[in-house]
C-alpha cells in the first residue's frame, strides 16, 4: 500500500492575505498553522510572488 500526497490549490485572494500577514510581522509558521498550510515554503514562494518586494514596490 502506498500513501498518495495530497496537494492543496489556494486562490490568489488567500495567498495575498497570508502574504499581507507575514508582512505585517506573523511568522511562516504561524501562519501556517493557523491556516493549516502544509509547508513553510509555500508561504515563501508566496511572499516572493506576492510581496512587496516581490512586486518591486520596495
């Protein structure tokens, strides 16, 4: 018997909101328990898409 991943699809709309709240100061972490995101790495990736710094409005 294997185990089969299961992969989440998030709308932009979420995405943009855990990027507006990591950038006010919550943690990948928090966030992701909080929204039950299953990898810090995808609120990174978000962040780098989505962010400010992303959008190069730094």
């Amino acid at each position: 018997m294997t185990k089969t991943k299961v992969f989440k699809q998030y709308s932009e709309g979420f995405k943009r909101q855990v990027v507006a709240e990591y950038e006010e100061g919550t943690s990948a972490s928090a966030l992701c328990r909080r929204y039950g995101i299953g990898s810090v790495s995808s609120v990174t990736a978000w962040v780098k898409k989505y962010g400010i710094e992303g959008l190069g409005m730094v």
